[in-house]
C-alpha cells in the first residue's frame, strides 16, 4: 500500500530524512517511533503529498507522489499532530465539511466511524476549540476517516493524551485494521511500539531498524539487568564505573544495565555491589524492551 | 516539617468543582508524582500551589507561605518548568540564564559563577553564545530544569517536562531530578508517561477533581495487584465520569 524507496529532504543544510526506503502492506499497523525532530512529520507530509522531497520515490496505494497526488489525496486519510479541524464549527459541522469536501456524506461510511462518534454525539453541537484533549482527538480522527480512506496517516495522535484515552485509541486502530484500513502511525512513546504490527524507529531522519517488535526484542545484541537498590541514584553512578558495563540507565524503578562481560551475572554482580557497601541489592535477567533496543540503536549509530 | 501542604484545597469555577477538596504533604527532598487523566484537575492544582491562582476553599502552603495570603512569597520560592513554556527562543544560553536568574532576584556577583558552574556541569560550554531554538529538545529540557532551579528555591514545578524527548535524554533529565533531589529540593512532576511515575518516591492519582490514591509507586502497585503504574492507573482512571479540560 505504501512504498518508500531512497527518499531525501533537506531544509537548506538541515537533513530532515536520509535514504527512507520501506513498504507497508495492506491491513498493516505500521509504526514510525523516535522523539521529536527526528523527522516523522517530514515523512508523513511527503506521503500525503503536503511536501516534495529531494530525491527518491514514494508511492501510495500504487499512486506517485508527485504524478498522482490528486488521486492520493482522494485515498488518504491524514491526522496531523497539530489539532486542525475548524475550532469554531461544531462537532457535526466539521464532520459534515469534511465529508462535503470529499463528496460523500456522513451516513455513507457511517459503519467506520460509528464506535468513535459514539463518544461524541453529546458534545455534537460543542464547538471543536472548546472539547477536550480526548475528545478533539477522536473527532479528528472520524473526519479523518469519514471519506472511506485506504490508508491513514496519523502523526502522533496520542501525544499529552493520558494513558487511559492513549488505550481507547489504540483499540480504536485494531478496529480499523479489521476493516482493511491500512495505518501508519508515528509516535514518541516507545511502548505503544509493541501494538504495531512492524515498527521503524527513527532517529535524525535515519531509519535505526525496520522490524516486527517481537524480533527487535529478541535481537538485543547482549544480557540485560534489572538492577534495584535502596539507594538509586548512587547506585546508578557506581554502576557505570564498573567494567564489563555497556550501559546503564535509569527505568522507573530500576536501573537497566546492559552487561558485555558474560560473567558478570546477577549473583556476581550482587556481590560487587554489596563489597562496595549497596546491602539489599536485587539483579535479575530481563528481557529487552523496544526502548531499550532503541537506546541501543542510537547509541551504536545502527542503520537498517 | 512538610515542604508543600493542601489542606481540603479546592477550586470552583462557577457550578464545576475542578479540584475538590484535596490534601497531602511533601516532604524536603521528595520526588512526588502528580499524575491524573486530561481534565482530571492536575494543571488547576498544580496553578493554586504556584500562587498563580486563588483557592475557592481549603488552604495550602507552599515553603512555609500560605498560597492565598502570599502569593508573591511563594512565587519566589518556587521554581516551574514546562514543556509548553519553558526558555526564550530567540534568546542565547547564557541571556536564558541571566534572565530568569535576574526575575528571581539571584545577587548579580553570583551569576557569574554560578552560570559557569552550571554550563560545565552540563557540558554546554561550547553552546552558551547559541540561540535557543538552535539546541536539540532534549538539551532545551535539560537547561529549562537547570535554569528552573539556578536561584536554589525550595521547590520545582514540573508540568510534563519530558514530553516527545528521546530515550536517552528522557533519562538524563531524571538523572537531573534525583540529583536535585538529592541536594534538598523537593520536585513536584506532573507527567503522562507512567513509567517515569515509578522514578517518584510517592505518587498521587487524581480522579475527577479528588486524590484516589496516594502512596509509593511500590505499594500501589500491591494494593491494586499490578505489576505496572500504568495498570494502577487504568484502574483508577477507568472511574472518570466527567469529560472536561
């Protein structure tokens, strides 16, 4: 549904995206993670036809960027990160404008957004400037969705959304994907990772790695340790001056430490700490996270 | 002696009760998370103990002042840093510093050193003659929460400072916090990222304008039976009836 092949931009001497190429099946949940500026926005407007770029070639439902944008616009559905839905029609007025614009109406793909709109009808007459953060998010997402799209562009829809609406959305997404739609998604928070079906993380407009989740995790290159202690923050100083430590850092409420020496185990390690006078220490095997593979990534400057 | 008290604090606006009647205590030197969904009164909460805005009931005091009685008292004992706002742009490293240390009235013969002090420990001597919007988020982060703190108040404000950072320079910026913490100040977070609610030493989960629960990160988890503060949170979160920002 989506095909990238070598694309490049460049804003004056900034570059935005460095050789981006991948594809993205249909029905896929394709996601793009990395943090601000790392150039998923830039992406997401060369494919949605917003934006030219350099070089490269990109195709969307079998459609040319530059030669068939007409016919792209037609297929997409887009959600950029920017609330940009007219803050001073109603709920229904946006969604009707929207579906005027694309020639159709609100009854005819009604059965897409009906489990979102849902949720909105009682606020159907509310100006969209005055809903709240959940709420402006499910109804850009229905007039994204109110022309039958094939394939939906949304660029970080769950950033400042709380957790709890941040799960709403993503059960909203897997309902979507049963109905054909194909989504690429991009986002900052790494642990929406794992509800993609494939992910690229992206960093300085370089893609670190195009995976499943599952496969990312399981190829850490080595073991890693969840190590907590009463004192945390001394902790985590004293244990990146010891040898045979890759990295470490701070997880909540332990600290991950990626061991390159083989011996240095759970119990050896325990008893390193406790020599240096950390009593009650606890270090355990834990498996990788797409954070910590992206921490990883990063830091050996991986391309895919 | 508690650095931050509420005291059944509560804020109307006209018939919307958005924070209702809570209390807690921080402590000196206590990392203490302040998490709730959108809407749920954190931001309204969070302006009442910065001084900015009156209590409708309850009471609050903030390094020893009463938020209603002395606002500007608590103001100057306090710093705040957000993701929204948090340096001028257009200004340079050193200017970002020189100005918020001069707002908040840092003796003009200890700018000096202290900027030098700050730059070093932070690695950015070679970037203090450049422009602020020039600099990676994470390094904005970074400087905001130092500059936050340069004039060493008693308490920081943090509302959602890590928002679309990196990894790695998420975690930096806590390493930041502990090591305020470490040296006294008590830091006061908001942030929708549960994993860093784990950094805390307590949390508190607000619910439609009330406190629901409030303790370690460790023995919520316990008591709720989950393994994550993000099940915590969903549980409790689940129960929000009201839909307002």
């Amino acid at each position: 549904m989506v095909e990238v092949l070598g694309v490049h931009k460049k804003y004056g001497k900034v570059r935005a995206l460095e050789d981006l190429s991948f594809r993205v099946g249909r029905g896929e949940i394709f996601g793009i993670i990395g943090p601000d500026g790392a150039g998923k926005t830039t992406l997401f407007r060369i494919l949605t036809t917003l934006l030219l770029a350099d070089s490269g070639e990109a195709r969307v439902d079998g459609f040319d960027v530059v030669t068939g944008y007409r016919d792209i616009r037609a297929r997409v559905g887009y959600m950029p990160g920017r609330f940009s839905l007219y803050q001073d029609l109603t709920v229904q007025e946006n969604l009707e404008f929207f579906a005027t614009v694309f020639g159709t109406t609100i009854t005819a793909n009604y059965h897409l957004i009906r489990d979102i709109y849902d949720q909105l009808k009682a606020f159907n007459s509310r100006r969209a400037g005055k809903l709240s953060g959940g709420m402006k998010q499910k109804l850009a997402l229905c007039c994204a969705l109110i022309h039958k799209p094939e394939v939906l562009f949304l660029d970080e829809p769950t950033t400042g959304v709380d957790p709890v609406s941040r799960r709403e959305f993503w059960e909203m997404l897997k309902r979507l994907k049963a109905q054909g739609i194909t989504i690429l998604v991009s986002t900052p928070y790494m642990d929406e990772a794992v509800l993609c079906d494939r992910i690229a993380l992206i960093q300085h407009g370089r893609f670190l790695r195009i995976d499943t989740p599952r496969n990312l995790v399981v190829q850490y290159p080595v073991r890693l340790l969840s190590v907590k202690g009463p004192s945390m923050f001394t902790l985590l100083r004293e244990l990146r001056a010891l040898k045979g430590i890759r990295s470490c850092y701070a997880f909540g409420d332990s600290h991950h430490v990626a061991v390159e020496d083989e011996l240095l185990t759970p119990e050896s390690l325990r008893e390193k700490l406790r020599a240096m006078g950390h009593e009650g220490v606890e270090a355990e095997y834990i498996q990788a996270s797409v954070e910590d593979c992206f921490m990883e990534l990063a830091s050996t400057g991986a391309a895919s | 002696m508690s650095v931050i008290t509420a005291e059944n604090l509560t804020k109307r606006f006209g018939h919307f009760v958005a924070v209702d009647s809570v209390s807690f205590q921080v402590g000196p030197g206590e990392i203490f998370g302040f998490l709730g969904a959108n809407g749920a009164g954190k931001t309204t909460a969070m302006r009442m103990l910065c001084g900015l805005s009156k209590p409708s009931g309850g009471k609050g005091t903030v390094a020893g002042f009463d938020i209603e009685r002395k606002p500007e008292k608590v103001k100057a004992s306090i710093g705040y840093m957000s993701q929204k706002f948090a340096l001028y742009e257009d200004l340079t490293v050193r200017e970002n510093i020189r100005l918020y240390a001069g707002i908040y009235g840092v003796p003009g013969k200890l700018i000096g050193p202290r900027t030098d002090a700050l730059l070093r420990r932070l690695g950015f001597q070679k970037e203090k003659d450049t422009f602020v919007k020039a600099l990676p988020l994470g390094w904005k982060q970074k400087l905001a929460f130092s500059v936050a703190i340069f004039h060493d108040p008693k308490v920081v404000f943090l509302d959602e400072p890590t928002g679309g950072v990196d990894p790695a320079a998420r975690r930096q910026f806590w390493e930041l916090i502990y090591e305020a913490a470490h040296g006294g100040i008590t830091v006061f977070v908001t942030t929708h990222y549960m994993d860093e609610a784990e950094y805390c030493d307590r949390v508190s989960i607000m619910v439609d304008g009330k406190i629901e629960a409030l303790d370690s990160p460790q023995n919520l988890k316990a008591r709720f039976g989950s393994e994550s503060m993000d099940q915590v949170f969903r549980q409790l979160a689940r129960k929000a009836m009201r839909e307002v920002d």
